[in-house]
C-alpha cells in the first residue's frame, strides 16, 4: 500500500510553496466536494479510496502562484512518494475526459470538485461554468466551444452519477 498524505504535511506543503490562503480554502472546498460525491458512490456499490480524493484534492492547487502548478505539485508529491495523490494532480487542469460512470475513480471526484467550486463553495455547474468562461474570455482566450463541450460531457457524468445515488447532486450539498 502506498503512503497518504497527512494534514501535517499537507500544512508544510502550503508553507513550502507560500498558498494563499484563498487557494487553502478552494483546496479545502474541492476536497469535500469530491468526498461527498464519492461517498455517496460508496454508499452505492462503489469502491473508491477517499485518502487519495482527500489528499489530492487538497494538493491539487497548493502552487497555483506558479507557472504550470499541476506539474509543480505533482513533481513534489512524487518526490515525498505520494504517488497516487500526484497522479490526480498532474491531470486536474485536463478535464476534457471523465470515466464512465461504472470506472469511476478518485481522480474523477477530485476533477468533478474542481468543476463544481468556486473558490471555496460548491456552486454547481452551471455557476462554475459561467466563470470558467468569463475567466476564459477576459484573458483573451477564445476556447469557449471546447469549455461547453468540457460542460456537456459533465452533465452527462453528474446525470448518471444522480441516477447510480437516487438523488441529485445538489441534494448532497443542501441546494
């Protein structure tokens, strides 16, 4: 079995690459967005490992200040031989692809948090998108076809997750 990663160390790592404490908070709040979706996939047949989510999902950002963060990250989590954390984190910023909803994994809840926070609360997809594509559009990027097909194949995803849990995604989070 591979070593997890503590709240100890997950405190050093902030320290080390300097995170603000608004990306602490969107670390945090991806995190518990990832483990209540997959909790409830657990509560329903599903197998997956919530030491990685919690791990990676509050890595997956700790060096947004620089330049290409995922790879940052990742490079450090695999030096302190947190390999499976750093896995998910070098992938977080391509979420073009998901898994089918019957091979779900941890790296598929960390991806979905990141899609339905903003900052540090869960907003669902709609808002986040909304953002992702405002953000998209006032740095000049003009990506917003392939940002909707990114949406639609998440709504697709959150649709048959729903269907697997009985119960709409933001049921899990009170809306």
């Amino acid at each position: 079995m591979n070593k997890r990663i503590t709240d100890d160390i997950i405190e050093k790592l902030y320290k080390e690459f300097g995170t603000p404490e608004h990306v602490k908070g969107h670390c945090k709040g991806v995190t518990d967005c990832a483990l209540k979706i997959a909790r409830a996939l657990n509560e329903h047949g599903y197998n997956l490992d919530l030491e990685i989510i919690y791990g990676a999902g509050m890595t997956h950002d700790m060096a947004r200040t620089m330049d290409r963060h995922w790879d940052v990250a990742a490079d450090k989590l695999e030096e302190l031989g947190y390999y499976d954390e750093a896995k998910i984190v070098r992938i977080h910023m391509k979420p073009s692809y998901y898994s089918p909803v019957d091979e779900l994994t941890e790296s598929d809840m960390v991806n979905l948090g990141d899609r339905l926070v903003k900052e540090s609360d869960y907003v669902g997809i709609d808002e986040r998108f909304e953002y992702i594509l405002n953000k998209a559009k006032q740095a000049g990027r003009n990506n917003s076809e392939r940002i909707l097909a990114n949406k639609k194949k998440m709504q697709k995803l959150l649709d048959d997750i729903e269907e697997r849990i009985g119960c709409t995604i933001d049921s899990l989070f009170g809306k």
